[in-house]
C-alpha cells in the first residue's frame, strides 16, 4: 500500500513539472520537456496522453520537420480550469471585497472591488454563488482575510463575523470547491516575495499599517510563509512595545509618536529574524513620516545590522499576487521546489 502511495505521488510530481514546463515554454515537444525535466521521454508521453484525455493539455500543429517525422507539439490549456481569488479589506472606515477570476496561468480574467456598509457572511456568499454560477470550471478559491487563519478556521480577525468561524470547511462543504484561505499580510509578503526580482533573498518581511487599523506582518524565509506554532506568526501589534492595541489605531495622525512606534517596530524584527528586506506599507506614511523611520533605524541598528527599508503605498498587487500563487499552488500536488 505504501508502495502504491509513493508512485502515486511520483506521479503527481511528475506531472506538475510538466505543467511547470508547458506553462514557461508557451508550447513543446516530448524531447523538449523530457530534456527540461530529466524524465524519460516514455514517462513524458504517458503523462502527456492522461492530460489530453482531460483536456488540460492541447495538441498543436505538428513541428517543421527536418528530415525525419514532424514532432508533435503540446501546448498547456491555461482556460482548462478557472481559480477565483477574493480577499476582504477594511482600510478606516471603508469595508470591501475585492474578487478576481484568474486562468491557470495567473492572467487576471476579470476583476471587481464592492464596497459595502457592512460585511456579512452574505455578501460572501452572494459573490462566490455568482462566479460559481458563470463559471462552471472554478476549482479553487483563494481567500485572504485580516485574521489569524489556524487550520481553516479564523480567530483574531477584523470582521467580527468570522471569529471562530470554520472557514474552510464551510465553504468546502457549500461550494463542493478547493478553499486555501491565508491571512492578509501573509498572502502579501509572499506575493512581494514573489514579484522581486532578488529571490535568493533569504528572508523579507512585510508589515502593513492599515487605516485606523493594526498593524500585521508576513514573514517570508526561504521562500517560505512563516506561520508560527498557532498560526500566530507576524502579529506584531502585540509586539511589548509599550502602545496598547487600542492606541495603536489612533496615532497614525501623530507623526512623532507614529515613527517612533514604527521603528521600534521594525527594530524588534530585525533584532529577531533579521531580514535582508523589510517592507513598510500603508496611507499614513508620508515623505516626512518616512524620513522619521528611516533616520531611527539606522541610528538604533547596529552597524552593519540595517535592514533595507522599503515603503509601499497600497497593498493590493502583492496581495493579489500572493493570492494567485497559493490558489495555484492548491490545484498541483502537495509539493514545491524550494531554494536551497
């Protein structure tokens, strides 16, 4: 039986390398990819007539030939399946749902943001019904949430509604659909982590200082989300710094106070993961505000200790991005290739 299970799981490796290859190469040969994946070219044919069967693979016109028979060419079918991605934001006193119908291939189909006076589990569910409906191919919704996420269900969240709430295994079991729901800061740190163009990074860190909000870090090591023991990870307005998580939200008006909080902040995180990157997101931090952090950080770090700071406006396209690998991540085997 364990036996069964391993070539089971081979299988399943193999084949997403595969897709990982269609995917990058726009289009190839058995050669190709079994030169591309080190797999023999019996192991890639025997693949690739499973996924022709399903359709998530499509054969295109055979290849020039030179001399001998013309080469069959396959090209990945990135409409084969469809993910939808959807994240709930509370930025002040605005709340809204952002939702986004991507292909296989990450590329954006469609995408909208309501704005809502309130949130409730309806206005969830009346947003994925609607794409379930038009979209028959949906498999896999990703869905970030300001909230500590353990094993599907949220605890600490901004939306009242969804503390203790099974997420998962609700919408799993109401949609008959693939559900990864990560929280917000964790999705945007490693989709940040992702777009740069420096992935022999070790590590980054995130941390995002939302409106009237408190702030939350994603840590990123190795190319890897780190979520903690509890799911706990990150949650650095609990950090013993001095400012109730009640204030918190309440001094981003404050420049002074604001800056000092923040580059304590950072320090602490330096002084515990020391991370070659750390990203400061957020409206509240103006030219002035920046200058602040920055001049105190690189006066309280140690020499040769100074993280580099990097400021963001706005979230959403890291989020996004981050959103999109995981979702993508949850339709291919349990498996990733991680740098060593």
């Amino acid at each position: 039986m364990k036996v069964a299970a391993n070539s089971i799981k081979i299988r399943q490796m193999n084949a997403e390398l595969i897709r990982s290859v269609l995917r990058q190469s726009g289009y190839a040969t058995k050669k190709s990819i079994a030169r591309a994946t080190g797999l023999s070219i019996a192991t890639c044919g025997n693949i690739l007539k499973e996924m022709l069967g399903t359709s998530e693979v499509l054969e295109m016109d055979l290849a020039d030939s030179t001399g001998g028979r013309p080469s069959r060419r396959f090209v990945y079918n990135q409409n084969f399946a469809h993910l939808l991605l959807l994240y709930l934001r509370q930025e002040g006193q605005e709340k809204s749902i952002y939702t986004a119908l991507i292909d296989m291939s990450g590329n954006i189909l469609y995408e909208e943001r309501s704005v809502f006076a309130q949130i409730s589990i309806a206005e969830v569910e009346s947003l994925i019904s609607r794409y379930c409906e038009s979209y028959p191919r949906l498999q896999v919704i990703g869905f970030g949430v300001p909230a500590v996420v353990n094993k599907g269900v949220i605890g600490i969240c901004d939306f009242d509604f969804l503390i203790d709430f099974p997420l998962v295994e609700y919408l799993e079991k109401k949609y008959q659909k693939k559900i990864v729901a990560e929280n917000d800061v964790n999705c945007t740190a490693i989709g940040c982590f992702r777009g740069s163009t420096d992935q022999q990074a070790e590590s980054l860190v995130y941390i995002y200082y939302p409106k009237e909000g408190n702030p939350g870090a994603g840590i990123v090591i190795n190319g890897r989300i780190l979520r903690g023991h509890s799911n706990f990870a990150g949650e650095v307005s609990y950090l013993p710094l001095g400012v109730p998580a009640e204030v918190q939200r309440k001094i981003q008006s404050d420049k002074g106070r604001f800056s000092y909080y923040v580059a304590k902040t950072a320090l602490s995180v330096n002084a515990i993961i020391n991370p070659g990157t750390i990203i400061l997101s957020g409206y509240s931090f103006t030219p002035e505000i920046r200058e602040l952090v920055a001049e105190r950080v690189v006066h309280d770090a140690p020499a040769g200790h100074v993280p580099l700071l990097i400021f963001e406006d706005d979230i959403h396209d890291s989020y996004v991005e981050g959103l999109t690998y995981l979702a993508l991540k949850e339709m291919s085997c349990e498996f990733e290739l991680v740098r060593k």
